[in-house]
C-alpha cells in the first residue's frame, strides 16, 4: 500500500536525523522493528533507494546513508497525519527518557533549545524571568556555536521532565494542553487558551510563542499578562504521593508549578473529572518568550532533547513574584469547536436566493488603510479565486478608529451542507502547500483540540505565503471537513451550487482516501476548503498591521459586497 510505504520512509528518515550518523540497512532495519515495522535488511535497501532517487538521501559508499538537506525538509513537511501522531509520540518517547532522581539530582532532563545571538541585554531580559520564578527551573547549559557570530544555543528545562518524574515514581500521568494562562495582580487567574497535545502537527506551546501572544514582560514589572504553561492530569488517588514528588523537586531546583487541584477540581478553567487531578505548570520555555516580546530573534524549540541535570547550571538566584492562584473558580476554557457549532447551526445560506445568515471573520485594520487592504483583496481575489472562502466582504467600524474586514469562514460551507441534510463536521484548519502538482496539507490542527481558530495562530506566526503563490507555489490557509462517505454524491452535487453562488472549494476526497496528504477516518470523506483569512494574510504578509479574528459573528449575505 503506498500510504504505508511512505509512513516507513518517513520513519527512515527520522531516524537518520535523529541519529546524525551514516547508518547501514542493518542497523536501520534494527530501529525500525523497534518502532513496530518489521522490515529486513532487503525491504529497507528497497526503501532507501526509492530515497535516494528523491534526493532525501544518499549513499556514502559502503557504509550507508545518511539524510540530505531536502531529507530534512521532506521530514519537516512529512506526512501530515503521521506528523500529528508523532508529536504526541515524542512526548511520551521524552517521558520515558527522564531518569533523574529527585533524591539525588542525579540523572538526564528534558530540555528546549532556543538558538540566538549572544548579547548583555538579551541575556539580562532572560535573566530577569528566571530571576522571577517564571520558568521550570533555573537550571540552564550553554553551548557556543558559532565564535564569530556569537550565536548560542540555550538548554532549559523542559515542563515534560515532570511529566517523565511522576511516571518514574509510578504515576500515571496524562499530558493534555499547552496554551496561555493569564496573569492577574501576580497571582495565576485561568488558561486563555489550549491546544491538545494529541491533536496538532506543531508542539502546542511552540504555538504560542509569538511576540503578539505572550506577555510575560509585562508579568515581570506589572504582575499582569499572558505566560505560556501546559496541564497534565494524573489519578486523584495519586495527589499526595505528587504533593510530596513536587517538594523533592523544588529542593533540586526543578519548580514551575502553578496549581495541583484537588479530586475533580477545575484548574485554571479546565474542568477535571471527578477521580482525577488536574496540575498546571509554567512553559519552560517562558523566559525565551520575554525576549522574543523585548524584539530579539529567538528560534525556540520545545522538548528537543535529553541530558544530564549535572552538567546545567543555575543562571540566576530565584526569588518568585508569582501568588497562588485565586480560590475563586475562574470561567473555564470555551473551545472552539462549540463555538463554531452554534454557528454553523445559524447558517441559513439560500442556494436559490443567495441570500442568508453565514458565518464572518472580523479582523482590525487602521482606517487610513482601508483602501490598501482592499486593493490587496481584489489582487488576492480576482488572480486566486480559488483561495477564497467567498468573493464577499464588507467593512465594517470598529473600536479605536480602526475598520474591521468581514470575510466569509470556510465553516459556512459546513453549515450549507448540514442544512441540505449532509452531516458535515470540521475537522482541522490548516497550511496547505500549493507547490508541485498535487497540493499537500504540511501543518494541522484540529479544531476539537483548539481554542483559538487554527488559522489566526498560523497568521500569528507568520507561516504563509499568500502572495507568493498567486504566481507560482507558496503557502495557504485551508481546512479540512468530513462527510458520510454515503453522502459524497449527494455533497458533490450541493457543493457544484455552492460553488456557482459565489464559494470555493478545492477538493472533495474519495472514501478513506488521503486529501492533500490528510488522513480521514473510515468511511468517510474528507472536503477541502480555502480560508476566510486568505486574503487577509496577503494584507499581513504586505507589511500592514492587522488583528486576524475568525468565527466572530453572522452576517447576511445581502449585507456584504462582491468583489
């Protein structure tokens, strides 16, 4: 089966950047099997020349091969649902890597490297949040690597280590979110927002790195803001054995933790089961994200690797400004997908009349510019039809003299479906490579496991190309939607009228076959859709301040403008 070949080649090429080494069939074969492929030599030899052919990697005589720099990319982009499943997969490899000891301080911890050039005031800034308590733990390695450049690399500790803690000391323990807990009067008030481990292609904290996100300069001098933190659960029968494991820690120089709840307590607005415990705890990541704020480039990457806690040092003497928690019970987390079910249940979209209720993006621009945006949406808009949810739009006022864009949200297509009687449900948002003849999906998440609409965190970062592929390949927003492989006849001839009034679809999949390079469940068929927000990436991408707001509210179409 060729899903299942390239699921083994891009598990070739993991392992040889994960190991740096030329390695031979043998010797692949044998890391394979224990990853749960059971390929001999022969098979392996077979793979790796399909590799080769591809330039992912090559042979360097008899010794074997070794990945090339579009290996590496290749591996990057990879087989997206394989990439979902993986990241999630390295976290528990990570887990079961920790061995350190909280009654010796002996052993290995899981670290992020964040890679910058070395400077007083970067390393100040940095300084100053270890020096608040707003990190995992103190402990830091640096590695010069670069002299010239002054470029380094900096280890933290990474928050997996506890999780690798609690399952050494026989506590089963259940990584869910990452996200932003904000911060009021220096005490931890609530997660703001979360992404599941299990349900994106990108490390969820790494997710919100972004200067525009975090605010934990602002934690440091005002005592208010956003910080980056994740939660894990673990059993309710497991809670003082954990209290008495976190006092270990915290006398070896491993903190960060911002509230273990009691059985069944919602913890920062995450509601817990009854017999579980819910624990949050900082980013480790968190004193990188202050320099990020502070405007340094700073290439951060969460939970990259293990090593041995003797050889980190303290940076800093730690003295916390961060408070308990509030005993009063915050609001909890809304995730997007019940939002985004109330509306799609609103849409009213009429394939006769082209007339009804859809769902609308809102996003801020500066009045002054109205005409600038709206010149990069008709280029967006008559050059890429396709990359358009809708050619309506309508400007609308916003607060502050800024003017807000409306644009139509690729969920209306799933409310047009469901009210034709097609089950349609949104799976996840997404970056779809348009380079090459068959488009392919290279980042997911899903939007059951999200807070925050997929698209604006793609937006936040900075990861498309909107208007380099108008002329040739380059990077979109799109998502991915699932129906009943029953209905597919009957969707394709809805989604024909849905396209002749004025809507975009890219592609409608065969039963449980790949789309793009997605995986969808059985029996099922998976429905490509551009972004609302396409054309608003273009305006980011040409240099203009925009505030990118998907799934805001309900418009009539009557209301809007064809452009």
């Amino acid at each position: 089966m060729p899903q299942e070949t390239d699921r083994k080649m891009m598990e070739i090429l993991r392992i040889l950047a994960e190991h740096k080494d030329i390695l031979g069939a043998k010797t692949i074969a044998e890391y394979l099997k224990n990853r749960g492929y059971d390929l001999g030599e022969r098979a392996v030899r077979y793979h790796m020349g399909i590799l080769d052919e591809k330039g992912f990697t090559e042979r360097i005589g008899y010794a074997g091969r070794q990945i090339t720099p579009d290996g590496l990319k290749e591996l990057e982009k990879g087989l997206i649902y394989d990439q979902v499943d993986f990241i999630f997969s390295k976290l528990e490899d990570m887990m079961y890597h920790t061995t350190l000891d909280p009654n010796t301080g002996q052993g290995n911890v899981v670290v992020n490297s964040s890679i910058f050039h070395y400077q007083e005031e970067i390393m100040d800034i940095i300084s100053s949040a270890f020096e608040k308590g707003i990190a995992v733990s103190p402990l830091v390695k640096i590695n010069q690597l670069e002299t010239s450049s002054n470029l380094v690399k900096l280890e933290t500790v990474c928050g997996t280590t506890i999780d690798g803690m609690l399952l050494k000391a026989g506590i089963p323990v259940v990584p869910r979110y990452g996200g932003l807990v904000r911060v009021e009067d220096y005490s931890p008030l609530r997660f703001t927002e979360l992404i599941a481990y299990k349900k994106t292609s990108m490390t969820p904290l790494e997710a919100f790195t972004n200067r525009e996100m975090t605010s934990v300069l602002k934690v440091i001098s005002e005592g208010q803001g956003n910080i980056p933190a994740n939660f894990r659960l673990i059993p309710g029968s497991a809670r003082e054995k954990a209290m008495e494991l976190f006092g270990k820690m915290e006398k070896i120089g491993i903190t960060g933790l911002l509230k273990m709840g009691e059985k069944g307590e919602n913890v920062l607005g995450i509601p817990v089961d009854n017999d579980m415990v819910g624990i949050a705890v900082i980013g480790g990541i968190t004193p990188l994200c202050a320099a990020n704020e502070a405007g340094f480039d700073v290439k951060i990457k969460t939970a990259e690797s293990s090593i041995e806690l003797k050889y980190m040092k303290p940076l800093i003497r730690v003295k916390s400004i961060l408070k308990p928690p509030s005993v009063n019970v915050p609001q909890k987390v809304k995730f997007l997908l019940s939002k985004a079910w109330n509306f799609i249940e609103k849409v009213d979209f009429d394939l006769e009349t082209h007339q009804g209720q859809v769902i609308a993006n809102i996003s801020l621009v500066d009045g002054e510019l109205v005409d600038d945006v709206l010149e990069i949406f008709h280029r967006v808009m008559t050059s890429r039809p396709e990359y358009c949810t809708s050619k309506y739009f309508q400007i609308v006022d916003g607060p502050n003299n800024k003017k807000g864009i409306a644009t139509i949200c690729s969920l209306t297509i799933d409310g047009i479906l469901t009210k034709n009687g097609i089950a349609s449900s949104p799976q996840y948002g997404g970056i779809l490579e348009t380079e090459g003849k068959i488009p392919r999906f290279i980042e997911f998440t899903a939007y059951s496991g999200s807070s925050m609409d997929p698209h604006e965190i793609y937006l936040s970062r900075g990861m498309t190309s909107v208007l380099s592929s108008l002329d040739k390949g380059g990077k979109i927003l799109a998502s991915l939607k699932e129906i009943p492989y029953v209905a597919r006849q009957n969707a394709v001839d809805v989604l024909e009228r849905v396209e002749e009034a004025g809507f975009s679809i890219l592609n409608i999949g065969k039963p449980s076959e790949l789309i793009y390079n997605a995986k969808v469940e059985r029996y099922h068929v998976g429905i490509v859709a551009p972004g609302g927000l396409n054309p608003i990436a273009a305006v980011k991408e040409s240099g203009i301040a925009v505030e990118a707001k998907a799934v805001e509210t309900m418009m009539n179409v009557k209301d809007m403008e064809e452009l």
